[in-house]
C-alpha cells in the first residue's frame, strides 16, 4: 500500500470511531471498535475492520445497522477528509481479537491443568 493510502486509512480509522461512537443513533449499535482500515492504493475502497462486543445476534444487529448508516458514514468522511472521491466502504467483521482471546482462554486452562 503506498503512502497516501496509508495516510488516508489513518484518517479514516480515526474519524470513523468518532462518527460511529457519537454521531449514529441507531439503537441496534452494540459496542464496536475500529481494528483497522484498509484503503485500495487508487483510493476507490476501504475495508474497515471492526470488532463489535456481544452475543451473534448483537453483532448481527450491528452489521446491519452499519449497512444501513453507509450513505451517512460516507458522506459524513467526505466532509471530513479532503479527497476528489470518497472510497466505498466494506465493513469486515475482524475476529482477530476473539481469536487472541481464545488462545489466551486455552493458554489459561492449560496452566490449570499443571
């Protein structure tokens, strides 16, 4: 990823956790985190990676309230962010961290065991 790309994920990484944690209203918003974004080096998409807190159905209800809040988010990082075209935006549910937490799980269980 060039440099520009890089910066603008940055950006973008940082006002989306704001645009998520204070600007969208919809009650189906569980507790999501921003793990990462990642722009395409031509600027025309962002993945972004989130993490979001709860049971499936909670995160299920939170994808979808994303999904819906799309147009808003993009156009709330267009006024915020100076680029000729705001990219297109994928959410990416990022399982990462429940991943580490697993291993940590096991870990921890093993240590029991001794």
């Amino acid at each position: 990823m060039n440099v520009r790309a890089n910066r603008v994920a940055e950006q973008m990484k940082k006002e989306l956790g704001d645009i998520i944690g204070r600007k969208l209203k919809d009650p189906r918003l569980g507790f999501i985190t921003i793990t990462g974004v990642e722009v395409t080096g031509d600027l025309q998409q962002a993945t972004i990676y989130i993490s979001i807190l709860g049971s499936e159905k909670e995160r299920a209800d939170s994808l979808l309230a994303l999904e819906k809040a799309h147009g808003f988010i993009r156009s709330e990082i267009g006024s915020r962010i100076r680029l000729r075209k705001v990219p297109e935006l994928l959410f990416e549910v990022d399982s990462s961290i429940e991943y580490g937490n697993r291993i940590d799980e096991l870990l921890r269980d093993l240590h029991k065991e001794d």
